[in-house]
C-alpha cells in the first residue's frame, strides 16, 4: 500500500523498519541500553521471554531508535511518507505539523497470524530458539499488546489509526489513506 501512495502520488517513501539493523548496530550502551541490548540477545532472550516484557522492550527500544530515523530522515525531499513501526504516536505527534499528517494501520491479531503464517522468514527469525513454536507464538502475542499499545497512543494523541482486519482489499485501503491525507 505505502508503495502504491508513493508511485501514484510521488512521494518519496522509505521504509524506516529497514534500519533497524543499523540502528541495532551502531546503539551505544550508555544513551540506548535496551537497543544496544538486541545485539547481543540469543533468540531465547529475544522471543522466549513473557510477550508483555518483550512488548515493553521493543517500545523502549523504539524511544532510542526514534532520533535516529530523525537523523536519517532529515536529508529526505519532497513529500515523505515514512513507514515503521518505531514511529510510535507519542513521539512523532509532537513533530508534526498537523495531527492528520500521520495515519496508523495495525492488523488485528487473527490478521496478523494468519498473514504472518503464509511468509516464509517468520520460520528464519525463531529458527535458533530451543522451543521455536513458543517463539513464535510469544512473537504474536508481543506484537497484539503492542499493536493495542499503539492503538490506544494514537488515540490519545489524537492520530488516527485503523486496524486492519482484511475486510478491506489493498487498493480499498490505499484509497482510504490517500483521502486521510487530501492526496489527489
């Protein structure tokens, strides 16, 4: 969808997920310990842990990657659309010019389960965890608090966010995102 909006409306998209890596990799200990902290993490640390502390985690790591997609975001021209999920409402709401500036899509557990099941790296990300099912199921459950998190941040900041249930086909979304943003 966010490629469809970029192409049909020229607006330079970046896909700021993309970074993670880097971000992970480059994190200093002392300003961004729960970033920092990913690097070393054995997939047991990262996924076998309780969904709600891995939740808290990746909000937390978000909160220090957040500056760093500002540094990477500042040279961009044009109209951005800008794709992430560490552009959490509470912190991109106070860049904004305008609350609707932003829109939120957020799948809806079974959405997520379903779609997250038919892709073939998801297998890749929990493969070296002892209990890999449990892994994946912890990811899931991680992603439903903190999809309900954003949910409810995005509200309270007065940004508007749509959960994504797959009632809606892409080009029906796309076409909702593009009024939200008066594109034309």
């Amino acid at each position: 969808m966010a490629e469809n909006l970029s192409r049909d409306y020229g607006l330079n998209y970046a896909r700021l997920d993309d970074r993670l890596f880097a971000h992970i990799q480059s994190a200093s200990v002392a300003t961004q310990p729960a970033l920092a902290s990913l690097r070393a993490a054995t997939c047991d640390q990262l996924w076998l842990i309780p969904p709600i502390a891995q939740a808290r985690r990746t909000i937390t790591a978000y909160f220090e990657e957040f500056p760093l997609h500002l540094a990477d975001i500042a040279d961009m021209a044009g109209p951005l659309l800008l794709e992430g999920a560490a552009l959490l409402p509470c912190l991109v709401a106070p860049v904004l010019a305008a609350p609707g500036q932003a829109f939120y899509l957020l799948p809806t557990p079974t959405f997520q389960r379903r779609y997250y099941s038919l892709r073939t790296w998801t297998a890749e990300v929990v493969r070296d965890c002892s209990d890999p099912a449990q892994a994946y199921a912890n990811w899931m459950r991680r992603d439903e608090i903190f999809g309900r998190w954003v949910r409810q941040n995005a509200r309270h900041h007065g940004l508007a966010a749509l959960m994504v249930d797959g009632t809606r086909d892409i080009a029906a979304t796309t076409a909702l995102v593009a009024r939200h943003f008066g594109l034309r």
